[in-house]
C-alpha cells in the first residue's frame, strides 16, 4: 500500500523520556499508509539507542544517522528526501503530536491542496486533554493567502494571518505548522537554509507560502509544543549576533526577490523581524545572566551593536502603535536614550524583563 504521509521527527540529545513519550505517542496510530522517519543528527546521548530500539520492532519505523552533525537544516532536507508519503509532517521529537493525529491526516490527504496549516498548543509538563477532530471539511483560504503569510513568515508580523482568518493557535511560521505535500516542495526545490542555527523556519516558509497556490486552514490542535525552562529560546547564545547577521541576510535577499519596493513589507520588516532580532540579542546575548563578559566589555558591545545597520535604523523608526509590540517599548526607549544600567537590571532577569514589560505593555496599550 503507498505511503500517504512521512512524519520526519528531528532528533538531537533528547532526554530519554521526552523522546520515548514522543514515540510512543505515534506509534499506535501508526498504518500501512504512514511512516515515522526517526533522524538522528549523530546525538551524543543515548538518543539513537532509543530511535534503533523501536525502529528494530516496527516496520514503519526508519532510524536514519546522518553522516555528521549538521543542524536542524540538514535534518529536514533529509527529511524531505527520504520520505516516501504524498505528505510530509515536520516534528521535533521532544514535542508531542495529537493522539489524533494520523486518522486526521489521513482524513484529508487527498485534498487538493499543496499545504495545510493546522493549530498548535503550547505545555509544560502534560499536555491538554484531547478530543477527536471533528472537523469535515477543510478552510480554503483565498489565492492571495500564499503571499500574506510568506511576509508575516518574513518579518514575523502576525498581523498578515489575522488577516486571512487564522487563529492565534495556528503557529504558521514553525516548520511543525503544517503538513506539506512532497511534490509541491521538489517542484519548487523548497529547502531548509543548511547551516543556520535559529528561525530556519522563517526562511523556508517565506519562500514555502509565497510559491504556494492553493492552502487549506484545519482549525484542529494537531501538535503540542513543549515549552522548556532551559530551551534555547531562553540560553546565553555566544555566537546569537552572527546567527542573527546570517539571518537577516537570508532574509532579506528573499525580501529583495519577492517584494521589492514594497513600502508596507519594508515597514513590517523592520517593525517586527530587524526589532525582535534587537530584543532577543539583548536577552540572550549582551545582558544575558551567562554572558562571560566583563561590564565594560558589554557595555561596549552595546553600544557598538545598537549602531550597527539595519539596528540602528529600526530602533530609530519602531512604531509600537503601528507594530503592536508594546511589550518591547520599554526597552527600545531604553535602548534610544542608551540607559545600559537599567537594561542590565531588567533585560537580563528573565521574570524581571516579562513582567515590567507585560505591565508597560498593558499601560502603554491603554494610553494610546
């Protein structure tokens, strides 16, 4: 019987029992049109010991070592190249995906659609409890929808998928947003960007949304996403500055390609993808708790990095009325007026940074 549908599962030194609960959480819906493709980016931990154990009791199970270490990149384009189903579901294997999952897919693999956004939840120790998808018929979004979410992917501006009648749960930016049909993605030689180390997704679905013709919404939870204390949205990132440079270099050459000239797309650019990029190097790099680096030598490096272009500009013109992001207003006026110690007590305590920000989002919100 032909494959229908490849859940590719990125695996990578994960704790034992996340990766076990996330396994067995696909196993019994496995069927004969359905495979689990466990890729295992040469984890140093115990984790490819587990993928062989299930793979070694389940024909539908395929553990595949790379070759080397390469990044979550090179693992989805393996992904894509190694699966055998019309329809390729992208999943990281400490996450967990609904119980209902397959039946649900299945369900609509023959719609005559290249991608289908779905709905995530997020959970930190046990997910939501969970009913069965009673949904009928697919949301057919209209033909300009391809290009509104390839800018919101772009500049991370959530604004373009309210707009087309998407939920806050349908997190359409992560690769794990949607089931993705295997020949549109060859058609287009739509790839991961090799190499990058964060917002690989934004990448590959600014170019995956703006190729794509025909896209369905299912406002069903098919994916539970873990949230982790010490995950590497919250980990001092040495290297986060040239992450990021390499980042927005991919990203605006797609910017450049797509939508040149166009005035609201370069706004939204720097508004929100250029700002957050500002924000998260003051929280995970500069002021970060873990930063090695002496106080002078921070404070240098702020000072040199706020001058840097496209930062200099973007904290210059953000607009929080006209962005929305008022959580971030705080810092940027503090970041305007290069109040480094009060950045240093607040942007670099975690608790300290989401609740003076949440309180002067809320002030600043009514205000306006």
């Amino acid at each position: 019987m032909p494959v229908k549908l490849s859940i590719g599962s990125a695996v990578y030194n994960i704790d034992e029992p996340f990766l076990r609960a996330h396994i067995e959480g696909i196993l019994p819906q496995l069927t004969d049109e359905t495979e689990l493709l466990l890729i295992d980016d040469c984890s140093t931990n115990n984790s490819g010991a587990v993928c062989r154990e299930y793979a070694a009791k389940d024909s539908r199970v395929r553990y595949i070592l790379m070759e080397q270490n390469g990044g979550l990149s090179v693992v989805r384009n393996r992904t894509i190249e190694e699966a055998k189903g019309k329809w390729i579901f992208f999943a990281d294997a400490d996450d967990l995906l609904s119980e209902h999952f397959v039946e649900t897919a299945l369900h609509f693999c023959d719609a005559p659609y290249e991608i289908i956004i779905h709905e995530r939840l997020k959970f930190l120790e046990q997910k939501q409890a969970e009913q069965p998808c009673t949904v009928e018929t697919l949301t057919e979004l209209e033909a300009d929808t391809g290009r509104k979410l390839s800018i919101s992917s772009l500049c991370l501006d959530p604004s373009y998928g309210t707009a087309c009648g998407l939920s806050s749960r349908a997190f359409f930016h992560a690769a794990w947003g949607a089931l993705y049909q295997k020949a549109f993605l060859e058609k287009y030689n739509l790839i991961f960007p090799a190499g990058q180390k964060k917002a690989q997704d934004a990448v590959f679905n600014t170019e995956v949304y703006y190729h794509a013709a025909s896209i369905a919404y299912l406002p069903y939870v098919m994916y539970f996403y873990r949230g982790n204390p010490q995950g590497i949205t919250r980990r001092y990132s040495a290297d986060l500055p040239q992450i990021y440079r390499r980042l927005l270099s991919l990203l605006s050459a797609d910017k450049e390609r797509f939508f040149a000239g166009d005035a609201a797309v370069e706004e939204s650019y720097r508004n929100h993808r250029v700002m957050a990029v500002v924000i998260d190097n003051m929280r995970l790099n500069i002021f970060h708790k873990d930063n090695p680096l002496s106080k002078e030598e921070r404070k240098k490096a702020f000072l040199a990095f706020i001058e840097e272009e496209p930062y200099r500009s973007a904290i210059a013109d953000f607009n929080a009325q006209k962005s929305g992001r008022y959580e971030w207003l705080l810092t940027v006026k503090l970041i305007r007026k290069k109040r480094f110690a009060l950045l240093n007590l607040f942007v670099g305590n975690d608790r300290a940074f989401n609740m003076l920000s949440g309180a002067y989002k809320r002030l600043a919100a009514k205000s306006k």
